[in-house]
C-alpha cells in the first residue's frame, strides 16, 4: 500500500496509471487512500477522489469496491458535509445508468445491422458454428453479452444506494428518489423478480429501523418530511405492482402502507388516499372479492365527490353506477354459513383486516365478524344518497335484482338494460386516480346474480319445473353453467333445489329424506283439513279493525321510536363529522400559514447566506486567479525551454497566457513526442520480424536433420536399456529361488520358536489379567466401603439435625408457654390490683361522707351518732359504741392513729373523753393520717423513674 503526504498526490497518481492502461492499479490506488484512517478529514479533494473512484468502478463494473468506498466516504462526511455523499451517489446512479442504456443501444444496433438480406455474407466461420450449436438468436446472445452484465450491475447499484442511505435522516429525500428509480427499472425492463427483491428489502429497512432504535442518524417517522417520502415510496410501489400485474405483492404494499400509517397515527393526503383506494379496486377486482371491490369503490366514490372539486356530473355519474354494480355483482349469500369452526374464525380475521384497511381505520378495530355485507352496503349507499347520481338503467337494474319479484320475466327484463349498460364507459376528464371506467367488465357477475335471483323466487313459486323450461327462462347461460350456479348456491343454503336428469326436471323446496315426510302425515292431514273448514265456514265472532290493529301498533311505535332515534344519532354522527372537518380545515389553514412563515424565514435566511457564500467565492476565485497567474508564469519559462521550433516562437510575448494554454501545450507535446516514439517502435517491430523470419527459415532443415540423427541415437539407446533389463530381471529371479530352497530347511525351527514365545506371551498376558482383575475388585471394595461411610455419616449428620432441631422446637414452645403464663399472671395480678384500688375508692369515698355528717353535726351543735360499717361490725363480732362528741372526736383524730385499736376499759374512762370511733385496720392502711390530720391512702401508680410499676403514698389535703 503506497503512502501519500497529501490526497491530491494520491489523485495525480491514479490519473498517470490511467493515462497508461492501468486502471486496476488505479483503482486500488483510490481505495487505499479512501479506506486510510489518515485521511479521515473531509476535504473538498475527497469529493474529486471519489467521483473518479466510482468512475473506474462504473467502468470496471467493480460493485463491491463502489459500495466498500461509498461506505468509508460516508462515514468521512456524514458530520461535516452530507451533501457531498449526496452528489456522488447520484453521480454513481446516473453513471450507471447511462452505461446500461448504451449497452441496450449497442446491442439494438447490433441486431438492426445484422438485418441484411445475405445473412452469410457478414458472418464468421466461429459466429455460424457457435448459433447451430447453441440454438440461439442474435439478439438473445447479444442481450447476454451487452446487456445483462450492465444491467446486473446496474441492479446491485441502486441495492448498494438503498443500503448506504436505509437510516440516514439527512438523505430521506436521496432514499426516496433511489427507490422510486429503481421501481421504473423493474417497470421498463418487467423484472419481476427484482421487483419482489426491492419490496422485501424496503420492507425490511423499516422493520430495522423500528427494531433498533438508538442509531444516531435514525430517521424519525414521526415528521412530516420523512412519513411524505416513505408513503410516497410505498404508493409509488403499489402502481408499479399493480402496473407489473403482481397482485400480491400489491396487496402486500396496501399492507405496508396501512402498517406505515398505524405506526405514526397519521392519516395520508386526499390523493394519495384516491390512489390507495383506486388499486384496491384493481387488486379486489382479480381476487374475485366482488364484496371488498365494491366497498374499495364506495370509499373512492365519498373521497372523489369530497374532495375533488373539478369532477364533473357526467363523471360522478360513472363512478356511482360502477359502485352500484360492483355492490350488486356481489353473491347475495354468505359463503361462510356452512364453513366449520376454524374457517369462520380465520373468515372473521381475515374480515377485521379487511375492514381496517377498506376504511381505513388507524386505531378503530371492530370485535364483531359481520362488519362487511352485500346488504349492509346496499343500504348505505342509498342512506348516503349514492342512488341520486347513478344513471337509469342501473337504477332500475338495481329495483329489479333487490325489490321486484318477477320470477318469469325477471331475466327477459334484466337482459336489455345489461345490454345497454355494458357500452357505457369511458375516461374521465378529472379523476386522476381512475383514468378510465368500463362499466362491461360487470356484466358476467350481474348475469350470475341474475340467475340466482332469478332461481330464489322460482323456487317460492313452483316445486316442479322442467329443465328446457329453466333453460328458456336463463338466456345468458347453457344448462351445464346454470348447474354449476345451482350447485353453488345449495353448498351454501341460498336456494333448496335438486335436479333429476333421469326425468328432466328440477325439484324445489327442503328435499329431505321421505321418512320426515311419513313421520307427521297425518298431522298434517289434519291441519289442512281444519284450515279447509275454517275458510268453508268461518267463525261468526269477529275481531273489529282496531283489535287487529292494537297486537301491531305497539311493534309500528317501537320500529318508529327507533327509527327516529337512529336518525337522531345519524344527524350527530354528522354534526360531529362536519365539526371535525372544519376543525380539521383550520388546522391544516394554521399549519399552511405556519409553513408559508417559515418558508419566506427560511428563505431570507438562504438569501443571506447566498450572498454571503457568493462574496466567499469571488474571494476565492481572486485568489485562485493570482495562484494560476502565478503557475502560468512558471509553466511558461518552462514550456520557452522544452518547445523549439523554427521560425515560430511558442509563446508571443505580450499575449494573456493561462495555465489551462501551458497544459495543452504540454499535453500536445507529450501527444507529439509519444507518436513519434511509436513509429520508431513500429519501424523496429518490423525489422525485428524480417529479421526473425530469415533465421528461422535457414534454421528449419538444420533443426530437421538433428531431429532425425537425435531419433536413431535415442532407439539404439532404448534397444540396449531393455535388453539389459530383461537380464538383470532373469538373474534377480534366479538368486530369489535359490534363497528360497536355502531357507525352506529352517522353517519347522522357526514354528517352533514362534509357538515358543506366543505361550510366553499368553502366560503374561493371562498373569496381567488376573492382577488388573484383583486390583479393580480391591478399588471397587474400597469404593463401595466409602461409599458406607459416608451413607453412615450422612445418616448421622442428618439425625443429629433433626435431634438438635426437635431441642430447638421444644425450647421455643417452653419459651412461648413460659411468656404466656406469665402474661396470664400479670394479667391476673393487675385484675386484683383493680380490684384492690375500687375497694380503696369506696372506702376514701366512705370517710369523705362521714367527715361531711361530722361536720354538719358540729355545725348543727347537735351530736351525731357515727356508726361503724357493717365489715368492721362483722370483723369485730360486736355492735360499735355511740360516737364521742365532737370535741373528743377532735382530740381523739389528732392525738391518737385510726388506724389504732382502742380497749374496752379506755372507753368507758372517766375523762369523759369518747374513745374515736373504730376504724378499719387493714395491710394497706386505710385509717392512717398525715402530719396535719388529714387521712391519707396508699395508690398504687405508675413510678416515673423506672418502667415497672409500684406503690406509691398520696396525701389528702384539705
């Protein structure tokens, strides 16, 4: 790999290995320096490298190489210039396409001129060989030739393209265009294939590009610009689908295109949305979905008549009638009513799917499975006022199939109004989307549905009819047709009907077996014949008009109700709709305005920049002037010195020399100086030819007759080498059989020794054996001995967990019975506390009251006798003594405890002191009192310096 300081240098060197017939070299020369890390800076010689880089590819048809230098390119100036990556993709595009073209010219030219009356006269001996053997014609040889590499090679540039740009947000448009050059590719030249290939390829571009997410330059689809370039891609190739005629993969675009619109919940433009609907025509039309090809026109006919203002009448008209007809060529009956349990749910997706992509809905998804029916759609078209531009003889058409019930003169009616509406038709002036309407491609469906009407109300008249009857009746079909329309429409329980070709004629009505028949005969024997009496003799009891009125008014009040109800939810329906659209229109009038503001930003702002990009290049320009002046004047010195001719001077002094003169001087020279030394080549080549050609025809007998002498001395040679190797061969043999009696004397000794050493052998063998068998039966009793051990210890680890595990659970349950005991106790203690502290309440309670009567009675002056509580009565065993008196009660409460017992004797002393009433001594100190004579009590509460409870003395004071 050659090095270069500069890439101009690398440049220069590819054009002189051009210039000589090395293009190969050439095109190596580029790649390295494009595929260097070190000039990964984009400088504006990288552009000039690359487009002659693509040239020698375009030229050496060198595809890999285009795409590994498109890649390093793209990564060299995908941040600082991407519109460099832009022009020479489209540089390789064009390239490529110009070459191809030129091969199809050639080859064209080729087979116009081979269009001679002699086709021998211009034709080698080979090229007439090569056409017998190969079977062949001129034009499918020279398309092989000329054409088809170019054309491959074309294919794999716009592979290459889309590759480079899948998932660059800067070249969406580039992306776009790429595409849709390569669909008119496939277009002009009906590949078919390559078609299916690009549709998968885009396809997948978007799945990776929703699949991966955080690439850097990942296109957003949630932009405007890049939704517009990718359903104008995917609409470009629905046309070229339909156009190609490859249906699948045209409903696999409609797919693609609803797919596209679901994931950005954004709703295309009204005329790209008319050729959506257009193509499902086409698309539902070849499938034979006469139900989903009606529905696709009647979307088309609602956007046509909305949005396309310069539609005229007569157009409208046709696009009404082709609605109506294509809603009346649908079968009047479900396919699906005898299909089984898997087929009616695959029918009900399969019916989903097309709903959502006949109308379209983004986010809607119905749950029900009858969301698409011939009846459903005969009734919207005439809510929807489609039968007010339709023309007459569809019309009546139409009241004839659905409404008239006229089962011998339906098909002679029926049949000058399809005559008359297969030659209407025609172009439209305005419907872009729908150049042409043909009304006659209805006209078998319309027959078919004719014939099945035609057959329903038949069989609600007769039971009976012969064959030659029917066929007079169906003009449009011969018996064996109508049979097929018959067998069609009894698979699918629309008539009931059986034909008897033995007898020539066709039974109406449920054609059971004749036991269902038998079964309830005489029941039905029994009807008839009172039915028969009744309208004999009817019953004089009459019901008058308003009784038989009255059963049904509620059922007409009911129908109305709901009539005027759904009519009611219509007229919102549309006051919604009509509300959404205007909302809708003055979006899109805010988003115009909105877009025209920052268009005319947009173009100040490009203004500015343009004449401030064009004062740079007229600098540029200067100093690219001064810069040539300057190498003219250099060249020009140096072209005075190498061009000499004779009265005439190069370069007239005074005269505006430029570079661009010096260099077609030079170049001329060179030219001169290169044609001068191939005619001395030449003149040397020919003296060189004479002269070889004289040395070797005196050569040519001398060569011969060495030749000659050579041949004899190599045969005597030969002869002499055989001979002596046929004795030397005989001696060998001789010496062989010698040696072999010699050694057949020693051959019982060599068995016998051979027998020797194969029982020594055995005898070892056998001893080996025997000692590996001891050795594996000790390994294996050791094994199996650790295996017991460890079974053993195992068992012991495993019992002493279980041991150690009981301990712990049994330690555990003391432990709970243990905390719930003593919760029981400390409940049981506090209960007796309570109950302790409500006795000693009492009691406090008990000598407050007493201490109040004292009071009263020292205040009264009267003396007042204090009588003991019954449990002092019942403790003492005696009745308590009459009170003191107060000042004795006084002198007794503050000498002496009350707590103290007092005795008989001290009572009744002669101090004339009453001994204090007995109180009650107990534990808890009930009669004892302060330093003040107040009583006191023991409480027990909580102590504040600790958690536990104890007991603790409060005072009363007074």
């Amino acid at each position: 790999m050659a090095t270069f300081a500069k890439p101009e240098n690398a440049l220069k060197r590819a054009e002189e290995l051009i210039n000589v017939g090395q293009k190969q070299d050439a095109l190596q020369v580029l790649h390295d320096l494009i595929t260097s890390r070190r000039y990964r800076a984009w400088q504006k010689t990288h552009e000039k490298i690359m487009l002659k880089y693509i040239e020698l590819c375009v030229d050496m048809r060198r595809g890999r190489f285009a795409k590994d230098g498109l890649i390093q390119y793209r990564i060299i100036c995908q941040q600082v210039n991407i519109n460099s990556l832009e022009e020479v993709i489209k540089h390789f595009m064009d390239l490529s396409t110009k070459r191809a073209e030129l091969a199809r010219s050639q080859a064209q030219a080729l087979e116009e001129a081979l269009d001679v009356d002699d086709l021998e006269a211009d034709k080698r001996p080979e090229d007439l060989m090569l056409s017998y053997v190969s079977g062949e014609k001129g034009k499918e040889r020279s398309d092989r030739e000329l054409v088809t590499p170019w054309f491959k090679f074309l294919w794999e540039t716009y592979r290459t393209v889309l590759e480079i740009l899948r998932n660059n947000s800067k070249l969406m448009a580039l992306y776009a265009d790429t595409a849709h050059r390569a669909f008119q590719f496939c277009k002009q030249y009906k590949r078919t294939t390559e078609f299916r290939r690009l549709c998968e390829i885009i396809r997948n571009h978007l799945a990776n590009l929703n699949k991966y997410r955080d690439q850097r330059d990942r296109p957003d689809l949630s932009s405007p610009e890049s939704l517009h370039f990718y359903l104008d891609t995917r609409f470009e190739q629905l046309k070229v689908a339909t156009e190609l005629e490859l249906w699948q993969e045209a409903f696999r675009s409609v797919e693609d295109i609803y797919g596209l619109t679901s994931m950005v919940k954004k709703m295309p433009k009204s005329s790209l949305m008319a050729v959506y609907y257009a193509k499902l025509t086409e698309i539902f039309w070849i499938s034979s979905s006469h139900l989903y090809h009606a529905y696709a026109w009647f979307k088309l006919f609602q956007l046509q008549k909305s949005f396309n203002k310069n539609l005229s009448q007569k157009d409208l008209q046709l696009i009404a009638s082709s609605v109506l007809l294509a809603a009346l060529s649908a079968p009047p009956y479900d396919h699906m009513k005898t299909a089984s349990h898997l087929k009616l749910e695959h029918e009900k997706e399969r019916n989903i799917m097309m709903y959502n992509l006949i109308g379209f809905n983004i986010d809607v998804k119905p749950e029900t499975g009858e969301v698409l029916s011939r009846s459903t759609l005969l009734m919207d078209l005439v809510s929807k006022g489609v039968m007010t531009y339709v023309t007459q003889e569809v019309k009546d058409l139409y009241h004839l199939l659905e409404n008239e019930f006229l089962p011998l003169d339906l098909a002679s009616k029926v049949q000058p109004l399809l005559t008359k509406i297969s030659k209407l038709g025609g172009k439209l002036s305005s419907a872009s989307s729908v150049p042409e309407v043909q009304l006659s491609q209805y006209i078998p469906a319309l027959e078919k549905v004719a014939t099945l009407r035609l057959l329903q109300q038949v069989s609600h008249v007769y039971q009976t009819m012969k064959v030659e009857t029917l066929t007079k009746m169906v003009p449009f079909f011969d018996f064996s047709a109508v049979e097929r329309i018959l067998v069609d429409a009894v698979k699918h329980k629309f008539v009931a009907i059986k034909v008897d070709h033995l007898k020539g004629a066709i039974i109406f009505g449920d054609l059971g077996f004749e036991s269902d028949h038998l079964q309830n005969h005489l029941g039905v024997l029994g009807t008839n014949l009172t039915k028969s009496r009744l309208m004999i003799n009817p019953s004089p009891s009459r019901v008058s008009k308003l009784s038989d009125m009255l059963p049904s008014l509620a059922e007409i009040i009911d129908k109305e109700h709901k009539r005027l109800l759904a009519r009611k939810t219509i007229i919102e329906k549309r006051k919604e709709d009509q509300e959404r659209q205007l909302i809708e229109m003055e979006r899109e009038e805010e988003t115009k305005r909105l877009k025209q503001q920052k268009k005319a930003e947009e173009a100040e702002q490009m203004r500015l920049a343009t004449e401030f990009q064009e004062r740079k290049n007229q600098r540029i320009l200067r100093e690219i002037e001064e810069r040539e002046r300057e190498e003219a004047q250099a060249l020009l010195n140096d072209v005075e010195k190498r061009i000499k001719k004779k009265g005439k001077k190069p370069i007239i002094e005074g005269e505006k020399v430029t570079k661009q003169t010096l260099m077609e001087l030079a170049l001329q020279e060179q030219v001169r100086e290169r044609q001068e030394m191939e005619k001395k080549l030449q003149k040397l080549i020919k003296t060189m030819d004479h002269f070889e050609r004289a040395k070797r025809e005196e050569a040519a007998p001398l060569i011969e007759a060495a030749y000659e002498r050579r041949l004899g001395e190599e045969k005597l040679h030969h002869e002499r080498q055989q001979q002596l190797e046929v004795e030397l061969s005989r001696g060998r043999h001789d010496g062989d059989v010698k040696e072999k009696y010699r050694l057949h004397r020693v051959m019982e000794h060599k068995m016998q020794f051979q027998e020797r050493v194969m029982k020594c052998r055995r005898g070892e063998y056998d001893r080996m054996r025997s000692e590996r068998e001891e050795r594996l039966s000790q390994v294996l009793q050791a094994r199996k001995e650790e295996r017991e051990i460890k079974r053993k210890m195992l068992y012991w680890v495993r019992t002493e967990e279980e041991r150690l595990k009981k301990l712990h659970e049994e330690e555990e349950a003391r432990k709970r019975e243990e905390l719930e005991r003593r919760k029981k106790e400390e409940a049981e203690r506090r209960a007796k506390l309570d109950e302790i502290a409500e006795k000693q309440r009492q009691r406090e309670q008990e000598l407050e009251e007493r201490e109040r009567l004292r009071k009263e009675a020292i205040l009264r002056g009267t003396p007042i006798d204090m009588p003991a509580r019954p449990s002092e009565i019942l403790g003492a065993g005696s009745i308590a003594p009459a009170a003191a008196p107060a000042p004795a009660l006084a002198a007794a409460g503050s000498g002496s405890s009350g707590g103290k017992y007092v005795p008989r004797f001290r009572r009744s002393e002669p101090s004339g002191q009453a001994p204090p009433p007995p109180a009650e001594s107990d534990r808890w100190g009930a009669g004892k009192k302060d330093d003040r004579g107040a009583p006191t009590s023991d409480k027990w509460r909580p102590s504040a310096t600790s958690g536990s409870k104890t007991w603790s003395s409060s005072r009363f004071s007074r």
